[in-house]
C-alpha cells in the first residue's frame, strides 16, 4: 500500500511540474504569428503594418520569451517605428520584407543626437536584454518613395538599437536604405552574423560606445561611408566578411576613438574607393588585424 501510495504521489507531482513551468522557471517558447492573408494572430493589409506588428510585440513584451512570427511571402508596409522589447525574437517567413512607407515626414537629421535617431526597428521603452532580429528583409525605400534625400544625413534609418544587452540579428538584409542600416550604441553582446547590406545610406554597422560586438560572415555593399565602424568598443570581432562597393562609399572597417581588444582576421575587402581600413583618431590597446584579403582597394 505504502509502495502504491508513493507511486501516486510521485506521478502527481510530475504532472504538476510539467503544467507549470514558469513557476519554476521554465522557459516560455510561445509562437504568436502576424500575417497579410488573415491566417494570423495578428492580421495586416499592407497599410500601416506597423500597428499590429506592434500589437503583437507589446504581447511578447509582457511575455518573455515569445517569438513574433512574420508570415509570408508578404511585404509589411511600416509607417512607424517596430518597437522590440525584452526576451523577444522578431522572424520572418521566407519572403518577408518589412518596407518604409510612402510619404512619411522626416525621421532624424544630421542635427539630431544618436538618442533620437528614429528608425524603422528599435527598442521599446529605452533599454532591453535578449533581442533576437532574424531572417527578415528590411527595405528602406530609398529609390522607391525618397529618392531626393541626401544620404548619410541621419533620415530614415533601418535599425538603432540603444541600450541592449544581448542583441542577435541574423540572416537579415537591409537594402535601399536612406541612412545607417544598424546603428548600434551604448549596447554589449551583439552579435551580427549571416547578414547582408546592399546599398544603405551610411553605415552598414555603426557601434558607437558598444561592449562586446561580434560581425561575421557577412556581406556588405557600399554606396556611402563604410561596411563596419567601430567607435570607442571594447571586445570587438570582425571575422569572415565580404566588403565591397557598387560605386562610392568608403573603407571596409572604419576604426575610430578608444578601441580595446579588437580581432579584425578572415575579411575580403575589394573594390573599395578608400582603403580597407582606416584608423581615424584612435587610441588602441590590443587591436589585433590580420590574415584578411585585400584587392583593389584605395
């Protein structure tokens, strides 16, 4: 009986652990989808896509852990910022780009600081941990809707992370964009991998005052300034990426203010107007360059 007793008790409480996992920690992997076809648990209509896609971020902000679920092929059209918050992936179906919509008023300005830089992804509510950005196309729509404004004068950028402690984005392509493609600062454990940029506006990767950056096995074309900035970073990594131009722009890896413990090793930087990299006004410890490939560079 005492045998038969222990049995039940035990089968119990293994119930109970299995039905409630966060009280003990567990780990949320909910899936919550947005869609343009009504399939979704969020439904857009290619207007103003932004609001749902909103919609379904505040609700895996206040449940660590979701992954919003982009489903495609479909082209999200956003009028208004993306708003990441913390435990929270935002993926995307193969096919999926989120493009800037038509006739928006100005985002930023060469006169706004890096803090009020709006672009179309950022962090909600100032800071976060735990950000993952993947497989997503990220259209700017430079060509398309605001072929006058001057590129590389802070407007419209792609994404300006703040204030993020654990950052991946991955399989990503930014494209036609006004302004940066990744602004990146006051942030530590960002990893940028698989990603490309084609024709941004500024920067492919921009971290300014950032700890612990990792950039690899990416592909970057230039048509202003350079593929990769790094500005005042400790324990930073660039390994393994394709740097090049489709005509203008700058170098490959830009280094500037106090760096400390940089790797730059495996890079194909080719076909740059400035050399693959400069150093402008630097103060580095332990910034260690080598082993890449380097052709017909300025």
């Amino acid at each position: 009986m005492l045998k038969k007793q222990l049995g039940t008790l035990f089968l119990v409480t293994c119930l109970i652990l299995t039905t409630v996992p966060t009280v003990l920690g567990g780990e949320n992997t909910q899936v919550i989808t947005v869609a343009g076809d009504g399939s979704g648990d969020y439904n857009c209509d290619g207007v103003e896509d932004n609001v749902q896609i909103n919609q379904a971020l505040e609700y895996a902000a206040a449940n660590p852990g979701t992954t919003v679920q982009l489903k495609g092929p479909f082209t999200y059209d956003i009028a208004d910022s993306l708003l990441i918050g913390s435990d929270t992936t935002l993926e995307g179906d193969s096919g999926v780009t989120i493009k800037l919509a038509d006739g928006l008023p100005v985002w930023g300005g060469r006169e706004s600081s890096i803090s009020e830089k709006k672009a179309m992804i950022m962090i909600r509510g100032g800071s976060a941990s735990s950000v993952a950005i993947k497989n997503i196309v990220v259209d700017g729509s430079q060509s398309d809707y605001y072929p006058d404004v001057r590129l590389g004068t802070s407007c419209y950028n792609m994404a300006t992370i703040i204030n993020c402690n654990g950052l991946t984005i991955k399989g990503v392509t930014f494209q036609n964009g006004c302004n940066d493609a990744m602004l990146i600062s006051q942030s530590s454990n960002v990893v940028i991998d698989s990603v490309t940029v084609n024709k941004c506006g500024h920067d492919g990767v921009y971290a300014y005052h950032v700890d612990g950056i990792t950039v690899k096995n990416c592909n970057f074309i230039n048509r202003t300034n350079s593929s990769v900035r790094f500005d005042s970073v400790t324990d930073g990594v660039m390994q393994n990426n394709e740097c090049t131009t489709s005509g203008g722009g700058y170098a490959g890896l830009e280094l500037q203010g106090t760096l400390v413990n940089i790797e730059v090793s495996g890079n194909y930087f080719h076909d740059l107007d400035a050399p693959a990299i400069v150093h402008l006004n630097t103060d580095e410890t332990s910034v260690n360059i080598h082993d890449n490939r380097i052709e017909n560079c300025g």
